[in-house]
C-alpha cells in the first residue's frame, strides 16, 4: 500500500504514515502563478493499491481540486486502487435542496470523484447519517466519539473502573451530556452509552433564517429534575463553524446553574472570528481533533486538540 498526501493536512498525514509504519510517497504538486495546479506522482504505483489523504477545511474548493487531480494521476498511472481518506468531507451540509433553485453540492462533489476513480471513502463523523446512501462506493463512516469518551472518562476520574453499558459501573452524579440542538441526539446518546449510560439533555435551537442569528432558549424537557445536582455538562457536537451555537449552548446552560461547560467537537471549521469568539466564550474547555488542520496562528488557550491518526490508520488496516 503506497500513501499519499494532498497538502491540506500535512501533519495528520505524517502521524497516520508513523502509525502506519510507512513513508510517504513523493507527489509532485506544481501551482501556477495563475493558481491552476499540476500533479504528478512520481513513485510507480501500477498494480498497487493506493491511499491519499486529504482534508477538505480550510479552503475547500482548492482542497476538492488538489484531491480530484491526485486521484485521476493515481488511476492513470496504473493504481490497482484508489482510497481517499477525506477526515473533513467538505460541503456535507450542502447534501439536499434547502430552496427552490439550489444545486445539491455535495452530490456534485460526490460524483466527481467517483468519475476520477475513487475507489473507497473513509472520513470522520457526517453531518447526516444519510450521506453515505448517497455514495455508489464503499464507505467507511469512522467516528470520533470513542476518543472524546476516554478523554471524558479522564476528565472526571472514571478511568478504568468503567464498565460497559448495561453493567451498573459508577459515574458521576454531577455531569451531564448536552446537545447543542435536537439534529445531535443520535450522536449523544452513541457516546452515553460508551460512558456508562451517563444522562444527556438536548438544547432547542432556534436559527433566523434571514439573519443567521442562534438563540438556545429551552431544553428538550419541562422537568427540572435533569440538573438536580449537575455541575458539569460536556457540550458535544460533529463540528464548529462560527462558534455561535457553542456560545449560546453555553449561556443556556450557565443561566440554569451550570459553571463548568467542556466541548466536545469533531471538525473545527473555526470560520470568520471563530478563535476570538471561542476563547472569549464562558466554556471552560475546548476539545477538538485534527481532522482539519489548526495553524498555531488559529490556536487559543481554551483548545485542546485531540488526535484521530491512531483511528484512521486502524480503518486502513481492515
């Protein structure tokens, strides 16, 4: 197996490669002054089978172009086959008509790169559980939920002493799991049950069309008796963009007596003042992983990145 790396995300390449135990092999990447680019792959891959990684944030149109031409020189070249491992799959909120007149822009992405050649699809945690029924190749849905539950299991002191689902092991009375809107309940209960049946809670989101604006001004349950003795919630979502849902998720929950506020999130978009907004946020803590690149220009105090080469190296080996 030959691997390969688009330029989005050089450094969670090179730690899937390690994991791996494998170098990576040349691409020649050439840009020209007009911002076309050219690519070549340099090694000989006839008859082999071959992996190219690329994430698609920041900068998704030229990051889809990078990813289309290296799949295209692969499949010329003789490549047996093809799999992308896309960690962020860009334009996935795009996956169906909003409005009369739209393009489905994911379905565009899609076929493109079945028409060059991709042969399998591995990325991280969709937007919609429906995505991959739009795919006429294989894929592999991998999430990240595993990796934040044994971050969260040493948050809170549980470490080894939890047990599987079902098995009454103890938890903390004082946390809870929170969605930051009613689209994320599948995802939060998947990760109570990692944590031992640990309680969650749903936010009601309210999105202005026109403006854009969020406003978090309920949960999804009249009793009060969901934060009788809850002292820290674990805000969880697939990906932050603007951080304005987290900003308002986190005053709801502060409003009704809960101070220590950790999130959780896949994708760290962090489009426009994302940075600034976050780390001015009343959260205490950030956690994120490096399916998406973050300069150290875009890091902040409050953020965490937590790492998913060990997971998508596993997901190439089977």
């Amino acid at each position: 197996m030959k691997v390969f790396s688009g330029s989005s995300n050089k450094p969670l390449v090179e730690k899937i490669a390690k994991q791996l135990n494998t170098s990576l092999s040349p691409l020649e990447i050439f840009i020209f002054p007009d911002g076309e680019r050219r690519i070549r792959a340099i090694d000989r891959v006839v008859g082999q089978d071959t992996v190219v990684i690329q994430s698609t944030s920041p900068n998704p149109d030229t990051a889809y172009m990078e990813l289309f031409f290296i799949v295209d020189a692969l499949k010329r070249s003789g490549a047996k086959s093809v799999v992308a491992v896309v960690p962020y799959l860009g334009y996935q909120r795009q996956d169906h008509v909003f409005r009369d007149g739209e393009a489905v822009s994911l379905e565009v992405i899609i076929e493109t790169l079945e028409s060059v050649g991709m042969d399998k699809l591995i990325t991280f945690d969709l937007h919609s559980i429906k995505i991959p029924e739009l795919f006429k190749i294989p894929i592999v849905h991998l999430s990240a939920l595993p990796l934040f539950a044994e971050k969260i299991k040493e948050i809170i002191g549980q470490g080894a002493e939890v047990a599987p689902p079902g098995r009454g092991s103890p938890r903390p009375s004082d946390t809870i799991l929170v969605s930051p809107d009613m689209g994320g309940i599948r995802r939060i209960k998947i990760l109570s049950e990692l944590l031992s049946n640990m309680p969650f809670v749903s936010i009601v989101k309210d999105r202005d069309l026109k403006t854009g604006n969020i406003s978090s001004s309920s949960f999804d349950t009249e009793s009060p008796e969901w934060k009788k003795g809850v002292k820290r919630a674990i805000i969880v979502d697939d990906m932050i963009s603007t951080g304005r849902t987290i900003v308002s998720a986190v005053d709801l929950l502060i409003k009704n007596g809960i101070e220590e506020n950790l999130i959780f999130a896949t994708h760290p978009v962090f489009s426009n003042d994302a940075k600034n907004i976050l780390q001015n946020s009343r959260a205490s803590k950030i956690f994120v992983t490096d399916t998406i690149d973050i300069s150290e220009k875009g890091r902040f105090a409050k953020l965490e990145i937590l790492s998913v080469a060990n997971l998508i190296a596993n997901g190439l080996r089977n």
